[in-house]
C-alpha cells in the first residue's frame, strides 16, 4: 500500500470574541467587510463608518454575549468539527487540518502559517462550514484566503469547496436533529415548524447571490425526507430570516415578524430550526432562544423549541469526509466511502481546483 496523500484542509468560519473585551474589535473587523456592507463609491469612508457602528454597537452586543457564558462558543464548538473530521479522515490521508475565522483568531494568516510550518502537502482543499454559498460569508472567507496564501510558485494545488446545501448527509443530520425535537411534543404533525436563516441584504441578492435559493432548496430537501421517515412530521412548515443590521431591505420575512403574526394567530406551539448554522453562537443562543422565546411567550406560544445545531454530530461530520474525499478524488466505491452512512451523493457539493 502507497502513503496517504498530505492533506491540508482549511475550515473557514466567521468566528466571535472570545471574551467581552474582544466584542468591538470583532466588531470593527465585520463592518470592514466590503462584502457585509457594500459602500460603493463611500468606500472611502467605510473605515470611520466601521469604527461608528462598532463603537454605537459594541454595548449592547456584549451584554447579549454576557448573557450566553461572556464569550462565543464559536472557536470550541469548530474546534470539536475540527478534530471529529481528522479523526474520520485519518484512515485515508494524512491530515492537516486547520481553523480560518473570517472576524477573529485563529485567523486565516494563522491558518496559512500553520500549513507552512507543516510542509510537505500534496494538495489543499478549502472547506467552508456554510452549507449555503453568500457573497458575504463563502466567497469574503476565499477572498481573503487569495489575499493573504497568494499564488505561490511551485505551492500544492489548493481545491475549494463551495456549497453542500443539499448534500445528503447534510440533509439527514438536520432531519435527526430536527427528530430529536420533535419527539418531545405530544402531537409533531400539529406544530408549526418555522426554518430560520441568518438574513442577507437584498443588495446582494439583487446582484446574484445564489444564498436565498439553496435556502430554500435545503428547506424543501429537509422537509421531503422528514415527511418520509417521520410519521408525525409538521404539517406547516415556514421559511424566515433573522439578523438584520441596519436600515437597508433585507430578506423577508423576518423571524421577529413571524412570531408575532403566528402568536396573534393563536399558534401555541412552534419548533424553530436554525437552518443556516452548523454549530451555536449568539444568534441561535441569544437571538433566537432568549430574545425570540421571551417574545413568543409573550404573544401567548406556550411551547417554544429550538434545533440543536448539526455541530459535530455523526452525520454531519460524514458529510464533511465526504466533501474532502471527493475533493482529492477518492470517487464512490472507494474503500474510504464504507464508513460513510448510506445514501447517494449530490452534484452540489461543487468543488474547483
């Protein structure tokens, strides 16, 4: 038998301060997007904008922080991924795997340095923990991989992974997830069922950004294959989005608005599913499981669930390993693929040298 292949794999995320200290320079590094806030011809200006909106923010984001554990579980929860795909690709290839935080540490000039310290790698494949592509998470997080890794001469060919919003095991981790809820009402089928997506600017979306339909795409998968294998699956199932900053239009319609016409409807039960998030941070933990429960009780919902993220369930962690394999060519059929739960393989797990 031939050595395993070396492999760097590069998980890109957002990231979150990891303390309440670290909350307005997180900040700072967001609003300096250009791909979260297009400014057009105000790019000029973006920087002192950046510092105004950080500043006026940092407040009141860090006493929602204060109320999850004073930081984001972000860094642990991808560091669990992290070590779960290692250990199921272990067998195949010989693994470097590293963490790329989009707003803060580890960043992806510590993932580039990591790489190079280790050396010797036949090939780089790119894997972004968004099931669903966006101009301002999948291609901000590439961009600034070609800004900082470059093209260097002679360097190992770099292979990346740009959407599994319908990959099969993607789609069974949130139908077990979403299960694992639902057995804790009396009568499912009769719950409303209410998908929520981190929300984006119609800006974007006015430009082609593909995020709203593989959305609604992974909504769609989700509920076919619930319906089949759950007896009592919600027999209403809504889209909705969350996370608007600032005045611009973003994708409609929003989950505090969602609430609010289901609780005047006289909805007393709901299961919210944070379908855009593969592991927990302040927008599912503080978003929607304080700010969105303490609203739901209010408008008379009696019984409020949300999701478990897919994190680092088996699933979704087969759903990572096969992206990887495929990626280097390791094909269906292959001895690597056995462990893998059953089930075909999507086209859209696009992958581009």
């Amino acid at each position: 038998m031939g050595r395993k292949i070396k492999v760097g794999i590069v998980l890109f995320q957002l990231g979150g301060p990891d303390s309440l200290a670290a909350v307005e320079p997180f900040l700072l590094n967001l609003f300096l997007d250009p791909d979260i806030i297009p400014l057009g011809p105000l790019g000029l200006l973006r920087r002192p904008i950046a510092k105004m909106i950080s500043s006026r923010r940092a407040i009141p984001v860090a006493g929602r922080y204060a109320q999850i554990g004073k930081r984001s579980p972000i860094a642990t929860l991808t560091e669990r991924q992290r070590v779960k795909l290692v250990d199921a690709l272990s067998p195949y290839l010989d693994v470097v795997a590293v963490t790329a935080m989009r707003y803060w540490h580890p960043t992806t000039q510590d993932a580039v340095d990591a790489l190079k310290r280790a050396g010797g790698l036949d090939e780089i494949v790119l894997l972004p923990l968004y099931p669903h592509y966006s101009f301002a998470t999948t291609l901000s997080s590439m961009k600034e991989w070609n800004r900082v890794y470059g093209q260097p001469a002679g360097g190992p060919p770099v292979k990346a992974i740009e959407s599994f919003h319908d990959h099969p095991f993607y789609i069974q981790a949130l139908v077990q997830r979403i299960g694992s809820v639902l057995r804790q009402f009396p009568d499912s089928s009769r719950i409303h069922l209410v998908f929520s997506a981190h929300g984006l600017p119609m800006s974007l979306v006015e430009k082609g950004d593909p995020y709203p339909r593989q959305i609604e795409e992974t909504v769609r998968l989700t509920c076919e294959l619930g319906a089949k294998g759950h007896e009592l699956w919600p027999r209403t199932q809504l889209l909705c989005y969350q996370s608007r900053v600032g005045p611009a239009k973003w994708l409609q319609p929003p989950l505090t608005g969602t609430i609010e016409r289901l609780g005047h409807e006289g909805v007393k039960e709901m299961l919210v599913v944070p379908i855009s998030f593969v592991t927990e941070h302040i927008e599912t933990l503080h978003e929607i499981n304080i700010e969105a429960r303490d609203e739901a009780k209010k408008l008379g919902i009696e019984t409020f669930r949300m999701m478990p993220a897919v994190g680092d369930s088996q699933l979704f962690i087969a759903a990572l390993q096969d992206l990887v394999l495929r990626a280097v060519g390791l094909a269906s059929g292959n001895s690597a693929q056995q462990k893998l739960p059953a089930g075909p393989v999507s086209a859209a797990a696009r992958i581009h040298p």
